[in-house]
C-alpha cells in the first residue's frame, strides 16, 4: 500500500496539472514533491504523469490510479475529523450553530448553559438559516438553534419554546397602541421582508398567512441586510414582522405589537443528530432544555 502522503501529493499535482502550484498548495519544496511522486510511480510499478518542461497530464493508467487515491485521502481525511470530533465531545466543547433569527437567544442560551455547566466550552458559529441541517449532518456543529428549518432527514428535533409574531412599528404609529395586531390591519403597508433564499420557509409562511387574510403588501427589501437595528422601518419604508425575541432588542422609537394569537407562531428548535455519540452535546441539551422551561 503506497504511503498515504504520497497519494495526497498525487492528487494535488492532478488538480493542478503543476508541479510549483502543487508544490506550493502543499507546502513542499518541488524537489521533494518531484521525488514523492516518483518513489509513489516505483511502488505501483506504472507513470501516473507524463510530465514535460512545458505541461503536465495525467496518464490513463494515472487516472484510475487517482480516482481510487481520492477515495483513500477523502475517507482518511474523514476519519480525522472524525477522531478530533470525538475528541472535542469527551474534553466538554459543543459547537452551537445558529440562524441570524435566533442570534437575540442564542447568548442567553450559552449564559446559562455555561454558569450551569461550567465544565463546558460552547462555541457558537452563525449560520445561514436554510444550511444549518446539512451543517448538523456534516458535523460541521454538533447541534443546531433555529426557527422556520423544516429539514430534518436523519435529525432530531426539539422544540425549545413557541414564540408569538408581532409587528415591528414606529412609536408613534396609528397601530402602535393596540393589544394585538390583525394581518388585516397591515393592508396598504409596504412590508419589510428579506430575500427568500435567505429564509425560505419563513418567507413563505408569511406570504401564505397574508394571502389567507387578503392582504397583498408591497414588500421592501432591507437596504443593509439582516440590519439589527431595523432601520428601513425607523425610516418609515414599511413594518416588519419578527418574534417576541427581539422586543428588548428594539432600539428607541420602534415597538412590537403582537399579531393575533397563534398567527404565524414560530418554533425556536434545536436539532443534532442522534446517530453521533456527543456527550458534552448531550449535557448542554440537558441545560438548554431547563433554560427553555425557566422562560415560560
């Protein structure tokens, strides 16, 4: 079996069809590189590459020799992050990803995860809302925080709380005073809203509601996206709708008033997957399963 440093400087002079590139990505010297390659040719005992002073190709024994070195570098490469994955679970570090809507509860979360279990290290990582699943499954974090993901193919899902939605107004808006907000009420506003690919599933949730109660709001697009301190509807450009999460988050001169009960409830989940042992993961879902209680 040829050494496994020898099949990765093989597959990187195949993507580069360059020696100095190659040499240079690996952090070698050509030389050594060159003669890597050479010693890799002796022991399978045929040219992987036939090289020139002016280019470099892959031979067409070389590419079925490579494909197979693919497999072997990437399932290597596997095991490693496998094996520092599972050696961050036993030191006590949980990597949490979370979607730009929940960043309001994601530092309370790990407040009082951490002051609970001091033993433990949470490393959080933002993470764009609709990738947050496949990020779970690639065990990029270990367990995710998010509301409107409804992909959940080889995951576990728990719901944390259920939040309201409600209106984000100017202060000094006609709307602003009331108990409760209906859909109707927002007939003829402009509705601040991000892109759809930026949250599918809560874009679309939104829009269907509005269509069911009648209402066809021009939407705005954000100027600054994901701007925290909503400042197209401190401008006048249009209301916002959010959840009950960010009311003390809401800068001088907004407010939130409540939709009407059960419009648009959002879920604040946390997802992971069952499937990869984690028991620091499994100590902070403990945690931040008490936490969620305590806000009710």
């Amino acid at each position: 079996m040829p050494e496994l440093r020898r099949l990765r400087y093989a597959v990187a002079v195949a993507d580069e069809l360059n020696f100095t590139r190659a040499a240079e990505r690996l952090g070698v010297s050509q030389q050594v590189l060159s003669e890597q390659i050479r010693r890799l040719e002796d022991e399978l005992g045929l040219q992987v590459f036939d090289r020139t002073t002016r280019q470099v190709r892959v031979t067409s024994h070389g590419r079925q020799i490579l494909d197979e070195a693919r497999a072997v570098v990437g399932a290597a490469d596997a095991l490693r992050d496998r094996a520092r994955r599972l050696a961050s679970a036993q030191a006590g570090v949980v990597r949490l990803g979370y979607s730009r809507s929940t960043a309001f509860d994601t530092a309370p979360l790990v407040s009082a995860v951490t002051e609970a279990r001091p033993e433990l290290r949470v490393e959080v990582r933002e993470v764009p809302s609709r990738q947050l699943p496949q990020s779970v499954r690639d065990g990029d974090v270990d367990v995710a925080l998010s509301r409107w993901a409804d992909d959940t193919d080889q995951l576990f899902a728990h719901t944390l709380r259920r939040l309201r939605s409600g209106v984000i107004l100017r202060a000094g808006d006609a709307l602003a005073g009331r108990a409760e907000v209906a859909l109707g009420d927002l007939a003829g506003r402009s509705l601040v809203m991000h892109r759809r690919e930026d949250s599918p599933a809560r874009h679309d949730a939104t829009l269907a509601v509005c269509a069911e109660a009648g209402v066809e709001p021009e939407i705005v697009t954000p100027r600054l996206p994901f701007d925290p301190l909503f400042t197209d509807v401190a401008e006048g450009r249009g209301v916002q709708i959010a959840s009950e999460a960010i009311r003390g988050a809401l800068p001088a001169g907004l407010t939130w008033v409540p939709l009407a009960s059960g419009v648009l409830e959002q879920r604040e989940d946390l997802r992971w997957d069952p499937a990869r042992a984690h028991p620091a993961r499994d100590a902070f879902l403990d945690e931040a399963r008490a936490w969620a209680g305590a806000q009710r």
